[in-house]
C-alpha cells in the first residue's frame, strides 16, 4: 500500500511539519498539543516500520531513494537512500521519539507546545542525517539538528544550563566545519579529475585519493565524529549537556544523537578514505580503549546518577568505535574478514542496543528525579520498599548496562570482544574489563539507591510508577530482552551492508 510513496521524505519531514503545526496550533491549550505531539510521533514510526517491512536484506544498495534537484549549480542535491547500516538507526529514532513525547507529558508544564515541537522537529532532522546520500544534504541536517537540541537544554535545563549548551553547541559546530571543509576539498578534487564536481555521497565513495589527502580528510572527519560520539579526550561536553538537560533530552542525547557520530565512520571515514584508515586504526583504536577503561573507572567515582550513566555512555560507545578500526589488524593476524565483519556488526549492533539501555537508564533517573528532584545517589536508600515495580525495571536495566547475557547489553560487547581477540589479545583483555567495571559501578548504584532501609522521608512518601511510565518502561524492557536472545531479524538487515563495506575497503584507492 505504501510501496509507492516516498517513505523517507515522509518519515523526515512529517515530524519536522509536525513540529511547526504544534507550535502554531499549540500555544492556547497545552494538552491538545501534546495530543497532536504524540499523533504525529505514532504515524511516522507507523511509516518508518515499512522500511524495515520492505526492506530487501539480500542486497547492499541503497533503497527507497529519492533524488530531486536542489542547488543545480553546484551539483547539490535531494538524494536520500538507505541500507542496512542506516534503516535500523531510523527505526530506533522513530521509537524513542514516541517514549520522550509521553515521558514528557505531565513533567512539562512550561511552554509544554514548543517542547514537544522541539522534539519533533529533531526527529525529522536526525532521520535526514541518516538517509543523506548528499554530502551537503547531510551536513544541513548534521548542523540544524543542534538547533532545536540547544534549545532543549537552553529552556527546560538545569540552573547551569546556559553553559551546557554553549560547551554543547561550541564542540559539536567546531569539530563539523572541519568535516565541511574536506566535502568542499572532494568536490574540486572530482571536478579536476572527471569535469564536473559532485557531492554524491556513493560517488565520494568511489573517488581516488593520494594518502596525504586521505589522512587529512580522515582527521578533520575524525574531529567532527569523535566529538559526536564522543570519544576521549573530546568527551567533556557531554557530562554537563546530560546533567543540564531534561530528561527527554538526555534520552535523545544518549539514544540517538550520540550515535550520529558512530554512523558518520561507517558512511564517510572507512570507505572514503580506507587507507588512511588503515595508516591510522592504532590512534582510533587507543582512544576507544581509553575510553572504554578510563572512563568506565570515571563513572565508577560519580555520586549523581545522571553523571554516572553519561560516563557509562562514553565507556559503552567506545565498543562501537573500536569494532569499527579492528578490521585490518585482523586481517593481518588472520588473512580473513570473518572477525573484522563481527567486529562491524557488533559494533552496529552496540550502537541498537545502547540506544534502548541508554533511554532507559535516562528514563528511570527521571522518574526518580520528577518525584525527589534529586539526583544524588545519596539521597535515595530503600526505594525498593516503596516501588517495588520501579525497582525490577531499573535492575534489570542497569544489569543490562552491565552487559548480563540474556540482554542486549551483552550482544554487541561479546561480538567486538570475540572480534578484538582475532586481532590481538590485549585489545580484548583490556575491552573486557569493562564488563568487570560496568558491574560495579551498576551495582554500586543498585545498592545505594534500591536496597536497604528507608533512608528519608522523601523516599517513604514515595509512589510507584503509573500507567503511562509503566507502559514506557515495559517497552524499553521488551526491546531489550528481544535483541538480547534474538538478534538475528537485526544483524540480517545488516548483513549484506556490512560485507558490501567490507569488499569496498580491501581495495586502496592509491
């Protein structure tokens, strides 16, 4: 029924129409708004499940494209398209935003319209960023999608929310220009070799670049993607921007936005400039296992439980970074690819399932936050006497966060540990003390917070969770305990992608 209409224009733009309608039609009564809100959020996830539905996971081409002139000029256009590294990325987008709209609905109260538009809008912004196959196209997206984010934290934030969202917007613009500058380079570089510049993303894909060219290029996107990410040492800004936020801004922030960074490697650094890749996997591999380690031992210090899963974010992205550069390494050791395309899927695959864990971890510190307006560990205690339903679910997130097999948790982090043993022992050794320190930090705050004795009155007047955050958190539950005995319909879609990557990047393109 739908095969024939744009899906990705309209899962992009409905959102983003949405959003505008909302902030017109929402500004005298706040609960139509966010009634509109959370129908506008239901129809896009209803179009976005179609690109999983239709998808073909027997190819590696680009589907449901879309291609419409735009800046003619200069070769800039409305070319959209997705595959099996993308589509996942979307329907995750697609669901969360759902999550944040009804998280959202009795905790804002103040200009509750732009609040709901502002979440909207960025959904519409985020899915374009992944459906781009215009270099330009994309860097729109990539930038505007700051906007209604800093708004977020800009209005509804906490007492230091200026400075957040200064550190926020600074880093991320910053490290994006230098991304700009190497899609202009290519531009003039393909119009001197073939004519006529282009921004074609599957074209840039295929043009050949001297290595000097390729290590520059490889740097200013690995700013612009580390940043994003973020991977030590450019991972400040996110502490402040998660502690700043609202919490459907820290479930975006560590859902979504963080793995745009992720996505901008596996798009533009390995197969544009794979040799480059290849002279520098060691620096990129460093850095994930720093972070990985370091700041795992970082969240394990935190007394504020928004600081703690924030570190924990960086220590868990940094999985998906260093499955993504072990590819030649094991090739070296082993003179296959098996393990570097597990390390990409699990990779993949941690990037699904910390967008699930993440939201949820955000989610339940909120629920705690709306009630207490602490997040503190230490003024909780016991909070299992009180919200014994609440309680199973944060557990049984925060294991997830830990990595308990059963859980998606445990799916991507096995795959890349399996895949760092192919190319080197210690990347594996190292990559799996995380799961010792996850642990503990995990269950040090489980204790602190859940267990024991009531330790205030602000924890004995408390409520279990309603009808609407149970349904949130029954949803996250479900979706982390599929993926974590069934990611199979997962890795499928990703399959054929990840091979097709595979194949691009054996041959250099000196």
């Amino acid at each position: 029924m739908f095969a024939d209409l744009p899906l990705l224009s309209l899962v992009i733009w409905t959102p983003i129409i949405g959003g505008l309608l909302v902030l017109v039609t929402g500004s005298k009564n706040a609960v139509e708004a966010k009634v509109l809100s959370l129908l506008i959020s239901i129809v896009t996830f209803f179009f976005s499940l179609f690109l999983y539905t239709d998808f073909d996971t027997t190819t590696a081409k680009m589907q449901f494209t879309e291609f419409l002139p735009w800046i003619s000029n200069f070769h800039i256009n409305y070319s959209l398209g997705i595959d099996g590294l993308s589509m996942p990325l979307i329907l995750l987008t697609t669901f969360i935003t759902i999550l944040v709209i009804i998280a959202g609905w009795k905790v804002i109260t103040f200009k509750a319209e732009q609040y709901m538009a502002a979440f909207l809008i960025l959904e519409g912004l985020m899915v374009g960023v992944f459906a781009a196959l215009d270099a330009m196209l994309f860097y729109v997206f990539w930038e505007a999608m700051l906007i209604p984010m800093f708004i977020i934290i800009g209005i509804w934030g906490g007492p230091n929310r200026v400075y957040a969202t200064i550190k926020f917007f600074l880093y991320t613009f910053l490290g994006s220009v230098l991304m700009l500058i190497s899609f202009l380079y290519m531009y003039w570089h393909a119009s001197q070799i073939n004519g006529v510049g282009t921004f074609s993303i599957l074209d840039l894909h295929q043009l050949p670049l001297g290595i000097m060219p390729q290590i520059l290029i490889f740097i200013s996107f690995l700013l612009a993607f580390a940043v994003k990410v973020p991977m030590w040492p450019v991972h400040t800004w996110l502490p402040d921007a998660h502690v700043e936020a609202p919490t459907g801004g820290s479930v975006i922030l560590a859902a979504i936005m963080l793995k745009l960074g992720g996505y901008g490697f596996v798009r533009f650094s390995l197969p544009i400039t794979p040799d480059a890749s290849q002279a520098l996997d060691w620096l990129v591999i460093a850095m994930s296992l720093i972070a990985i380690v370091y700041i795992g031992f970082v969240a394990l210090a935190q007394t504020d439980m928004k600081k703690l899963v924030a570190y924990s974010s960086i220590s868990h992205m940094g999985f998906v970074t260093l499955g993504f550069f072990l590819i030649w390494q094991i090739q070296s050791n082993t003179g296959a690819t098996a393990g570097a395309g597990m390390g990409l899927e699990g990779a993949m695959v941690q990037m699904i399932s910390h967008g699930f864990i993440s939201g949820a971890m955000f989610l339940s510190i909120g629920v705690l936050y709306d009630r207490v307006h602490s997040r503190e560990i230490s003024a909780y205690g016991g909070v299992i006497n009180k919200m014994p339903a609440f309680t199973a679910f944060a557990v049984f997130f925060a294991m997830a966060n830990a990595g308990l097999p059963g859980t998606s948790g445990f799916v991507g982090e096995f795959m890349v540990i399996m895949a760092a043993f192919k190319a080197n022992f210690w990347y594996a050794f190292t990559a799996a003390i995380t799961l010792i320190v996850g642990a503990a930090y995990s269950l040090w705050m489980v204790k602190r917070v859940f267990y024991g004795e009531v330790r205030n009155d602000n924890v004995a007047s408390l409520q279990d969770l309603d009808g609407r955050e149970f349904f949130i958190m029954t949803l996250l539950a479900i979706a982390v305990l599929v993926l974590g005995v069934w990611p199979d319909p997962l890795l499928e879609v990703m399959h054929a992608s990840v091979d097709n990557l595979m194949a691009h990047i054996q041959y250099s393109k000196l």
